[in-house]
C-alpha cells in the first residue's frame, strides 16, 4: 500500500474518533444554548415524535370468495387436422 494513502486512512480515522469523542463529551449550562448548538440541532433532528393518537382497528368483510367450477372444453373437429387421403394413381 501507498505511503499517502494509508497516512490519509489514519487521518481520517483520527479525525472520526476525536469528532466522536468531542460530541460525546460536550454539554451545555442552559437549554438556550443547546438549541444554537449544531451539534445538538444535528443530533436531535431525527428523533421520532411521539404519536398520542393510536388509531383503532376495524375490522369488516370486504367480499365473500366464489369458487367457480373451471371445466377445459375440448375441441375435436377432424377438418382442421388437415389429414387428406392415399394419392391416386
């Protein structure tokens, strides 16, 4: 492997764990400031909102199944065979 890039892979992997560390570690002495915080706005953007509403299941029958009897018609009909007769001599 390369001289650069395996120093790029330790950079890059220096630099993910301070920036863990750093989030991790970091806190703030009043709610005000966290909500100017990127890394608090960033960290909570995606958690899920409660839902108080639960909707009830309802249950009906929508249609009732109907066999129906499939029968195959067979189709005998000689002419379409195109079977002809001994050649005369």
């Amino acid at each position: 492997m390369r001289l650069w890039v395996r120093w790029s892979a330790w950079l890059c992997l220096s630099l993910m764990l301070w920036t863990v560390a750093a989030e991790s570690t970091h806190n703030h002495p009043s709610q005000t400031g966290a909500a100017s915080c990127s890394i608090c706005v960033a960290a909570h953007s995606t958690r899920p909102t409660i839902s108080s509403s639960l909707a009830a299941p309802v249950f009906t029958a929508i249609g009732r199944l109907r066999e129906v009897d499939v029968v195959a018609k067979a189709r005998f009909d000689f002419s379409e065979l195109g079977i002809r007769g001994p050649p005369v001599l």
